[in-house]
C-alpha cells in the first residue's frame, strides 16, 4: 500500500466474519485512523482479528458535521471507513465523505467484499443481467409516488426492508404490482438462521404474516414483464 495519505472503504462482513478478506485485514491494520458507524459493534470484529488501530465514530447523525474536519485531516492522515455490516455508502454512510475527499483531490480506494444486495439477488432465482437498487424505500413521504414507478420497472428490483415492516412493504408491493409478481425474502445471511424464501408475493405475505421475522431482510421482486 502506498504511504500517500487516502481514504479507503473497506467492506465488513455481513454476518459470517470468514467473509472478510485478507486485503480488508491488511488495510485496517495499517491505515492511520478507521471510522467506523458504530464503534462498539466494530470493536468486536477488530478485536476478533487482533486489530489495534484507532477508531473514531463516524455515522448518520453527526456525517454533516464531521466531513470537513475529516477532509482537513485526510491531507496527511490515512483512512478507513467501515460501516456496522457490508460495503460504506450502499444505504449506510459515506457518500458525503467520498465526495468531499474527490473534491479536494484526495485519493479515494473501495475495496471489493461483502454487501446483501449481490448474494440475495442472485439467490433468488430471478433475472440477475440487469437489476435496479432501490435500498429502502421512503417510509412516509414519497412511498406511494414511489411504489407507483416501480410497478413499471421492467428489471428486477432489490429492496432493503427492517423486520417489523416486512409484511407492510410485501402488501403495498402486492398492490401495486400485483400480487401474483414473483419475489424473494432473504435475511439473516451469512448468519446461522440464513432464510430465503420464494414464491408470489401473495404467498410471501402469507408466510411471514405469521412468522416472527428477525435479522436484516433483503426483498428481490420480478420485473413487470
């Protein structure tokens, strides 16, 4: 690695820590400072890997406030960004980091390594050539504008979903694409209890209707044909 001052963005695992790779663990052992979302659930996974190097938090609450200081620092310091599980900046902080730093010519590096969208996705059995993110959908304002336009998306959609609102985000789905349009529930993957379940969206409303849902839930929905 070069000694230049940079930011990195290392990708944590999502669940299984076997996940992380060897270039990740290089790279945290080396850089200067890691930011981290949360440093109480990032200790655990440094710790785990015997690494020792300064953490300070950096998160959605105080990201606004904290870039340009950490900009003026990362002109001689080197960084790495870690988010609690996956790759920074795909539905976690970062982007706003990344941006200011490319601004002033300061060298940015993302790793490649784990994040929920690829492995849910291709797990589900739908058409994976072409696909759109859409990570969560807005929880009040804009939700049904939203719903609305992806009732015409033709791709195959990959959403992020919280447990307490699967079986909402699966009904207002159902109703706007129909409840016959084929999905997929992933969570907990990696984990121990990884579950993906497949089938319309009626008959995914139907199973977890009646379930006690834990853990992170990715949700894969067909394209409209």
């Amino acid at each position: 690695m070069q000694e230049t001052a940079a930011l990195f963005l290392v990708p944590t695992p999502i669940g299984n820590l076997e996940d992380i790779t060897l270039r990740a663990l290089r790279i945290l052992k080396e850089v200067d400072t890691i930011l981290a979302e949360d440093t109480r659930t990032s200790g655990k996974l440094l710790k785990h890997f015997d690494i020792r190097t300064p953490m300070h938090s950096y998160h959605a609450f105080n990201e606004h406030r904290t870039v340009e200081g950490l900009v003026k620092r990362l002109e001689n310091e080197r960084m790495a960004l870690i988010s609690d599980a996956g790759t920074p900046a795909i539905s976690d902080p970062g982007f706003l980091l990344v941006r200011a730093c490319l601004k002033e010519g300061i060298e940015v590096e993302c790793l490649p390594g784990s994040t929920a969208l690829i492995p849910a996705l291709v797990n589900s059995g739908l058409p994976a050539d072409r696909f759109v993110f859409e990570g969560f959908l807005p929880h009040k304002k804009g939700r049904q504008t939203r719903l609305k336009q992806l009732a015409e998306e033709s791709r195959t959609m990959v959403l992020y979903e919280s447990p307490h609102r699967l079986v909402k985000a699966l009904q207002q789905l159902a109703e706007h694409l129909g409840e016959t349009r084929l999905a997929s529930v992933s969570r907990e993957l990696t984990k121990l209890h990884e579950e993906t379940q497949r089938g319309t969206l009626s008959e995914l409303i139907n199973y977890f209707a009646d379930s006690t849902v834990k853990g992170e839930i990715v949700i894969v929905v067909e394209g409209k044909s």
